[in-house]
C-alpha cells in the first residue's frame, strides 16, 4: 500500500510485484523528463528519460508514461526485487534552462 | 571509474568555518552542476557552469557560497562563514553540454556544520 510517511511518500510491496510510482510535475512547458533513483548516502543514479513528444517509453523492467494532459509521470517498474529498494525522483527539464526541478520522491521499499 | 566524482565525501565543521569541495565531472563533459539536497526532499539547483563560465548563478543560497571551474574541468564549491543550515549533500552533476540531456550525479558531499 501506501503511505505518507514523516518526510516521504512511502509505497511498500512484495518482491515480484509490479511496482507503480506516480510523480506529479509543476510546468506545463517541461520538454524532458528523468527518473532518478538514489539510495542511502549516495547520489541520484539515472533510471530512464522521457521526452515531451512521447507518452511511453521503455526501458529494462521499467516503463515511464507521461500524460501532459495532467502534468503526470509515473514509473513502472517490472517483478521488483530488493535491490529496488530507494527513494525514487522525478526530475522535469525545460528546453533553453539547463537545471532539472526535482519533484518530492517516493520511498520504494521491497520485502522479500 | 569514469564517473563524476566528489571530494571528500564527507565534511564534519564547526559553524563558521569556510569549507570547500571539489567535482571531477566525466571526462570532455562540458557543463557542470551543483545541487544542494536536504533530508526528505529531492535535490535544488544551486549553479552551472559550462566549461569555466558560470552561466547560472542566481540561485546560490547566498553570498557565502561560490563556485569555481578555472579550467573548464574540475570544480570547487566554497561555503564561507558556515551555518548549521548549510548541512546537507551537495550534490555535483555533469552533461556533455546539449540541450535537454541527462544529468549524471555524483556520490556527493555530505557536510554536518556543528
């Protein structure tokens, strides 16, 4: 299920469940989007992109949709496994401004 | 190990004491930047560089911070006079230097201002 917990949304589940993380971006004119994954004590490490032109895209056990729409992205991520196990972020980028805005994060957390 | 790389890792200091890190970005990657990223929440933007012009700088917290990049390679990041709120991860990031590209982090800096 999932909760929100002292500082982070926090979605737990089972090994070998799919996992759905859900991100909400704040503008409009965003071209690019990544999804990063960080884990204790380390720096954020890239997970997969997605550009405005593109509703899917694929990648290996993980799948980013993107509906502009409603400003959403989420990240899909196949059979999850321990090793899933970290705080999850979407990062938006507008094209002609060179700093990514990073949304809230989510904490993935994996039971075997 | 190609990566971006930070140094030191980690930074203990006594507040207002300046404190300085270093970013090795990936090699021939022309822009760099620095984040700063508080427990809980995802990382902000503090400034870029590509190759040594500092094309963004508004965004430092104030005028106790300043970055560097003299040869267009490495960087430093310099906290003067240092605040208990100055503690967090900075964070250092590299690109080949287009538009719209992924941005490759480093391991970070975790300072602690006592």
């Amino acid at each position: 299920g999932e909760s929100v917990g002292l500082h982070l949304p926090t979605l737990s589940v089972q090994e070998g469940d799919n996992s759905i993380i859900n991100c909400a971006y704040s503008n409009s004119a965003s071209d690019y989007f990544i999804w990063y994954k960080q884990e204790s004590g380390k720096g954020p490490q890239f997970i997969i992109d997605i550009r405005s032109n593109m509703d899917k895209r694929q990648g290996q056990r993980v799948t980013v949709l993107l509906n502009k729409t409603v400003k959403h992205l989420s990240l899909q991520i196949a059979a999850t496994q321990p090793g899933d196990s970290a705080v999850y972020f979407c990062a938006e980028n507008i094209r002609g401004y060179s700093t990514l805005t990073f949304g809230k994060g989510t904490m993935l957390l994996v039971s075997p | 190990d190609t990566g971006v790389s930070q140094d030191p890792r980690h930074k203990i200091t006594k507040r207002g004491q300046n404190v300085t890190f270093r970013c090795d970005p990936i090699s021939e990657h022309n822009r760099l930047y620095w984040y700063r990223q508080t427990l809980g929440q995802g990382p902000e933007f503090l400034t870029y560089f590509q190759n040594e012009a500092q094309l963004e700088k508004s965004r430092l917290l104030s005028d106790r911070f300043s970055a560097e990049r003299p040869k267009g390679s490495f960087s430093t990041l310099e906290i003067q006079r240092t605040e208990q709120g100055d503690s967090a991860m900075y964070l250092c990031a590299s690109t080949p230097g287009g538009d719209l590209e992924t941005q490759y982090f480093g391991p970070g800096t975790r300072l602690l201002v006592l």
